[in-house]
C-alpha cells in the first residue's frame, strides 16, 4: 500500500471574526509586512482597506494589490510579484474568493522560486516553499484557503494551469463566515454547488482514502441540508457558517483525494470563454456524474442517501440514479443556467473548440482519477450532452 498524504494549513481558524486575527497571525510568522491580493471589487468596497487599516493599528505595514481578475491569468501573478518585491513585503495575504487566493499562492511561490509560472504545471512540482501566505475567503464555495492547488491561465496557450504541491498551501486560513454574507444568489449558488462537486469528487475518486472520504461525506452532507437555505435566505447566520465549514471541508479532502471529471471538463471552459470556476463545475455536476455511475456505484449511492434523495429500501443502482437526477433538480431550484446560456457563444463555434477542450481535460490528469476514465471522444460528447 502506497503511504496516505494529508496536507493542510498549519493553523486553521474558522467562526465568526475569524478575519480579525490577521494581525496576531502575521505576528506568529515574523512579518512586519503583508501583501494583500484581491480583486477590483473588494479594492472598491472598502474591504481590503479595512484590513491595511486592522494591521497598521497593530503596527504592521501593508500593501494592496487589487489585481486579479476573474481565472486568474500568469499577467495577474507576474505583477503582483513585481508589486510584492517593490513594497518589502515579507508575507502574502489572499482575500477574496478562489481566483484572488490561487493567485496569492502564485506570487508567494514564486517569491523564492524562479519564473517562468508554467514550468510547475502539474504535480508536486515546486521545488521549494514561499512566503508565508495567509488566506482569508470571501466566499464559501472553493475552499482554497485549504488546499495545495491553485490553477492560473496561460495566456499564451489559453489553457487552465493546474498546480498541485505542498509548497502552495496556505500557512494559515482564517475562515470568516461573516465575510460570505454579502455574497448575491447567483454567488451563492455556483460556489454552494462547486463545494458540492469538491465532496463529491472527492468520495468517488480513485485516490480517495480513509482520511478524506469522512471529511468529503461531512461536506457533502452539509451542503445538501443548507446550500438552499443560505440561497433562500442570506442572512441566515447558521447556514452561511454551515456553508463556510463544508467549503473549507470539500477543499481538505479534494486536496488530498482528487477531483476528477467534472473539474477537467470545467477547466477549458473558463480558460476559452471565461465561465466562473463554481458555475462551470455546477453545469457540469449532473451530466458527469450520470456518466460516472457505473465506477462507483456503491459510493454515489451512499451519497445520494446522505443528502436524502434516496431510502434504504433503494438498491444501490437506483439510489445512484436518483442521485443524478437529483443534482438536475439542485440546478433548476438554485436557477443555474444550462450551459449554453453560460458560454454565450454559438453551438457551431462551441462545438469547434470542443476537440481541443477535451484534450486540455485530459492533459489537466484530473480525468484520470475519475470512477469511468473517459477517452477525448467521450468528453466531447458530454460537453454536448451538457450544451
């Protein structure tokens, strides 16, 4: 038997105000100064000063860079390294939702790690770890803040790079629920969903293991009794915090299990037409999986009997199928759209790219760890079965 790794942050903090330890955290790492790396919007908002405002009454100088966009790109990284050499910072703060903490982790990499990004596409290919690092979400969905993933676009080759090492975990995740309360509907269902698709995939991959299928069975079971609620009902403090534990949950054991189909798949679709990571998972979720039934049956069907869509008196196959059918149903009530109405292109253009986006699915190895290992041919057609 091959050893079981587990990785995650040295220090996990997770509740309400959780955030607001920031300054004692950057104490424990010996940093005086912090990067703080996010978006536009949080720039806007006044999010991210109020954290350059928290650190400097603690005595600590920080910086902000509010570049990153939406699937973060190389060009996001290469400038926000350039901008955390030239203020002296010593530590990386990731704010934000995935795309801002997978390009944190990007630029404390390549802090102490020699450019070009592209050369650590793959597995467990960095050589050494970076700055400390420091992620605080925004969102309950990703669950980044846990994981020793992060996926940057090459914008050269138009292509998704997908990044696996224990040298891009987070040192420390401070996991503020209170921070995902402001999250719209729509935010809130394709995150709520792609936490989904982490505990999911987690429990059926071929290298899930007995650390991770307990963790991914928690995720999943709380996703399914309070996703709707926290849709429905934004201000529900116990289903927002719910949420954030199976966001933070579904990356520990996708981390250190795998994703599988639905992720590969996912990839081109935000690499080529720029599809949000948690919507393109949640298109994706349903055909996927009814595709995937046969590989581990027995594990969709305890699945689809932890989040209630099946009985004990339903045999395994049947359990499973109510599973999937049961994810379409999950679609339709949080109002995702199919994916024809997220690619916004034509089906005759969509459908020539098809090739290519299965090939870079295969190439992302995340196919490989499904329970039905496709071909490029099947990945095709189930892009158009999801179309």
């Amino acid at each position: 038997m091959t050893p079981i790794t587990f990785n995650v942050p040295s220090t996990i903090l997770l509740g309400a105000g959780a955030s607001r330890e920031l300054p004692a955290q950057l104490r424990r790492l010996g940093a005086q100064h912090a990067l703080i790396v996010t978006d536009a919007f949080f720039a806007g908002n006044g999010l991210a000063d109020a954290f350059v405002a928290l650190l400097r009454q603690h005595g600590y100088a920080a910086s902000i860079f509010a570049g990153v966009q939406p699937d973060p790109t190389d060009r996001n990284v290469r400038e926000g390294l350039r901008v955390y050499r030239e203020s002296g910072a010593q530590a990386v703060v990731g704010l934000g939702g995935g795309s801002a903490i997978d390009a944190a982790k990007a630029i404390a990499m390549l802090a102490t790690n020699p450019e070009p990004l592209r050369q650590y596409m793959g597995y467990h290919k960095v050589p050494q770890a970076g700055a400390p690092m420091i992620a605080i979400p925004t969102t309950a969905g990703t669950g980044s803040e846990v994981t020793r993933v992060a996926v940057i676009t090459d914008t050269e080759q138009h292509e998704k790079m997908m990044m696996l090492s224990e040298h891009l975990m987070p040192t420390v995740a401070l996991v503020d629920y209170e921070l995902s309360m402001s999250m719209p509907k729509a935010l809130t269902a394709h995150v709520g969903v792609d936490t989904l698709t982490h505990g999911i995939e987690a429990y059926v991959s071929r290298k899930a293991n007995g650390l991770t299928d307990p963790i991914a069975l928690s995720c999943i079971a709380l996703t399914a009794t309070h996703l709707l609620t926290a849709w429905r009902e934004p201000d529900n403090r116990a289903a927002r915090e719910a949420m954030a534990l199976a966001a933070c949950q579904g990356g520990m054991a996708f981390s250190n299990s795998s994703v599988c189909l639905v992720h590969g798949m996912s990839r081109p679709l935000g690499a080529l037409y720029h599809v949000p990571h948690g919507l393109s998972n949640a298109v994706l979720l349903p055909t996927v999986t009814r595709f995937s039934l046969t590989g581990a049956l027995v594990r969709y069907a305890t699945v689809a009997r932890i989040v209630g869509l099946a009985g004990g008196a339903d045999d395994d196959e049947t359990a499973a199928h109510k599973l999937a059918d049961g994810l379409e149903a999950l679609n339709e009530a949080l109002q995702i759209p199919p994916l024809r109405e997220c690619v916004r292109v034509g089906r005759a253009k969509f459908e020539s790219s098809l090739e290519k986006m299965a090939l870079d699915a295969l190439a992302s190895g995340s196919p490989q760890n499904n329970p039905v290992v496709p071909t490029a041919e099947q990945i095709i057609e189930l892009y158009k079965q999801a179309w």
